[in-house]
C-alpha cells in the first residue's frame, strides 16, 4: 500500500553528535555536506594557529588553540543542528496528515 514516495529515515542525529564530537568534519561528511565540514576543518586550523601566535607563551595548550577548539564547538553544534533538522522533517512528513489547522480532518483525496 505504498506509494513509492517514501523517503528512508536519517541518520540518528545522536550517532552523528557523537561522530563529530569523534573525529572533526565527520558528522557533516555523514549528513552528505562533506564541503561545509571541510570549511569548519579549514578554519580550525588557522584560528589554531592564530591563537597559538598571539597567547601568551604561559598559556595551556588549550589555551594557545582556543580559536581551533572555539570552531571545533561551533562545527559539533551544527552537525547535530543539521541532523536533528533533517531528522524532524522526517518524522513531520511520515505522520499521515489527519489534522488540519482549524482541527478538523481533511479529506485523502
């Protein structure tokens, strides 16, 4: 009783936080945008080596690579952003649409 138009479900948007938390880029290369994960990558590298020529010599590691670290957040987030996204769409698209806005049933025409 298909109709053929069925998508097949994402990748769960907890295994793809976990990837990227894992190994940087990886949850974008996951989700099939593997340039944006390229671009997070590319800019971790210079906001790391930035940081590491303007701290002050004293500083912790993380400390000299904290711009790195800052987008290796910031790519963490919106992997799992993106995932949970797609994810939702998902489920919003699978429910059989039985309720309208005014709260009553529509029709399947």
């Amino acid at each position: 009783m298909s109709d053929g138009t069925a998508t097949p479900a994402p990748i769960n948007p907890y295994f793809v936080l976990g990837a990227a938390i894992v190994l940087p880029a990886s949850g974008h290369v996951m989700l099939g945008v593997p340039a944006r994960g390229l671009q997070f990558l590319f800019f971790m590298v210079i906001l790391g080596w930035i940081t590491t020529k303007i701290a002050p010599a004293d500083a912790s590691f993380i400390g000299r690579h904290a711009g790195g670290f800052l987008i290796y957040a910031f790519s963490i987030l919106d992997a799992y952003r993106l995932a949970r996204i797609r994810h939702a769409i998902w489920v919003h698209k699978a429910r059989p649409d039985s309720d309208s806005a005014d709260g009553t049933a529509s029709p399947n025409i």
